[in-house]
C-alpha cells in the first residue's frame, strides 16, 4: 500500500510542476514588460513552452507568458531601435 501511494505522488508531481511553470512563464512575462525584459522575456518564453510540452492544466497562463515574453522582446528591440539603450527612460 505504501508502494502505491508513493507512485501515485510521482505522477502527479509533473502535473504540478508544469502548472507552476505556467503561472511563473506568465508572472516573468508580465515583469518582463517593467523591467528587466532582456532576461525576463526568454525566460518567461522557455517556462511556457516547457509547461505545455509538459501538459499543463493552465494552458490559458502558459499562452499568456509565451505571448507577454514575445511582448518583452519587442519592446526591448523597440528600446533598442529608438534610442540605443536596453532601459526605460522616464525623463527626457
């Protein structure tokens, strides 16, 4: 009985994972667009691919961080083409 139950976690441990992986592809791609984005965006993009090869349950999030990583990757090149820099600039 003890057997079982140890081979019933390790099942649904991958299923939490990816579901964590999810939600983290999504946070790191919404940070992603205030800060940090030349690092934030890819890996918001590589957390969300991975999550659906792994068969996430929040598939809706992991989309959402894939496209909001995209996001953050135009808008560093947006950065980039307009004033040569990989930063905010508030002031003018």
């Amino acid at each position: 009985m003890n057997l079982s139950a140890s081979v019933g976690r390790r099942t649904a441990a991958p299923g939490r994972q990816a579901d964590g992986m999810a939600v983290a592809s999504f946070v790191l791609g919404l940070i992603g667009l205030l800060a940090f984005n030349l690092i934030l965006g890819p890996s918001a993009l590589v957390l969300g691919g991975i999550a659906l090869a792994r068969g996430t349950r929040r598939r809706g999030r992991a989309l959402l961080g894939i496209g909001l990583g995209v996001a953050d990757l135009i808008v560093l090149a947006a950065l980039v083409s307009a004033d040569n820099t990989v930063s905010w600039q508030l002031t003018g």
